[in-house]
C-alpha cells in the first residue's frame, strides 16, 4: 500500500457482539446513576453529610441494585474491551477494572459503619474497598488511554482520561483538606462533607467509565486504527 492509497480494514468477526457489550455495560453505568440520583431526590437524607453507601441502612433494597447494577456493567465494559482487542489480558487497565469492580463488591457485600451502634470490622472492610476502587479506576482510565486511541476511540478516550484526572485533582484537594484540618485540631469528618465528596468523586468517575462505554459503542466497526492527521 502506498502512501496516497486510503486504508483499507476489513471487518473483524464479533464486533456486533462486541458493540452489544459497550451497550449492556453503560445501561448499567446509566441504571445505578439513576437509581442513586432518585434516591437522593426522594429520600430525606442529607446529601452533603450523608454517604451514598447509608442507603444501605435506609434504602437497601435499591441501593444494592445500584450497586450491583454497577459492577455488572463495569465487568461488561471491561468484557467489551477484551473482546475488541482495545485491551489485552496483560495491560495493567485490566487489573486495575478488577480492582474496581471488586471494591465495588465488596461495598455491597460489607455495610459501612453504623455509627449509632458504633465502628466494625464490616465497616472498615467498606472503607478500605471504596478507597481501592476510586484510586484504581481513574488509573485504569489513563492508562488505557493510549490503545483506546489506537482502536478508534480517540476522544473517547481523551474525554475520559479528562475526567480521570479530574477525580485525582478532588482526591488531592481531598487529601490536603484532611492534612490542613489536622494542622488547625478541627476532625477531618468535619472539615469534609462527606456526602458530597462521595458523590462528586462517583459522578467524575462513573461519567469516565460511561465515556468508555461510549467509544467502545461508536468505535469503527472494522476495528481499524484511527488516523489523527
């Protein structure tokens, strides 16, 4: 092929399925943003204090669908990326989507605290699993970055890795939050609305993995390299 010939892919077989796995996977993104949005929307918590993860004592039954919702649709996001090739089983992205969807587990599996009876073992478990899980997924995005570029998923990508970045700006503006609350004797749970730390680092970061879902859908069919001059 000479330089002035256009490039030609041809398809490649089981991209239709393929094209169903970015699909099921962000109706699932979509499904527990939903379900999280209405019950901040109908319940009587307040969502600056209060956790999304103290549904579970209020709202269970919908909270852990939302959950649940959202690990299955992370684990098809990530299928779809195999299955497209945009990923292999050895890129450090994949193990990193596992530890985010095992946290995301394991917040389901393991209630947080219930402060009116006091700390748990459950609770701590909980703590530890959401930490896992924010720090592994904006990681994952921007390493993934680069072969979602070379798959055809080129603003896709850039757009998540954006939002990826930008959960690692609140979680550094987070940490300096605690570390200065600690310089002044003020409790960091005061100095920090928990509530709606959780909810801005889960909408930055379950909006990047709907970013991915996206380009996966919308990739070419062929699964050609996409030109960028």
């Amino acid at each position: 092929m000479t330089a002035t010939e256009p490039m030609i892919a041809t398809e490649r077989p089981g991209s239709l399925r393929d094209r169903w796995a970015a699909l099921t996977g962000l109706a699932g993104v979509l499904l527990a943003a939903g379900l999280v949005g209405w019950l901040d929307l109908t319940t009587s918590e307040d969502v600056w204090r209060h956790t999304v993860s103290g549904y579970v004592f209020t709202d269970p039954v919908p909270f852990t669908a939302a959950v649940i919702a959202l690990v299955l649709g992370s684990a098809t996001v990530l299928l779809g990326l195999l299955r497209a090739g945009v990923l292999a089983a050895r890129h450090p992205s994949v193990w990193l989507l596992g530890a985010w969807i095992a946290g995301m587990t394991a917040v389901a599996v393991f209630p947080k605290h219930d402060w009116t009876v006091g700390p748990s073992f459950s609770g701590h478990v909980h703590r530890v699993a959401s930490l896992v899980a924010f720090v592994a997924l904006p990681l994952a995005i921007l390493l993934l970055t680069r072969a979602a570029v070379a798959r055809g998923m080129r603003r896709a990508a850039h757009l998540a890795a954006g939002l990826a970045i930008a959960s690692y700006a609140y979680l550094g503006f987070l940490a300096w939050t605690v570390y200065d609350a600690g310089r002044t004797g003020t409790p960091w749970w005061q100095a920090v609305p928990l509530g709606l730390t959780e909810r801005i680092l889960l909408a930055l970061e379950v909006a990047a993995l709907a970013v991915v879902a996206v380009g996966l859908l919308r990739r070419p069919v062929t699964g050609a390299p996409e030109k960028n001059g």
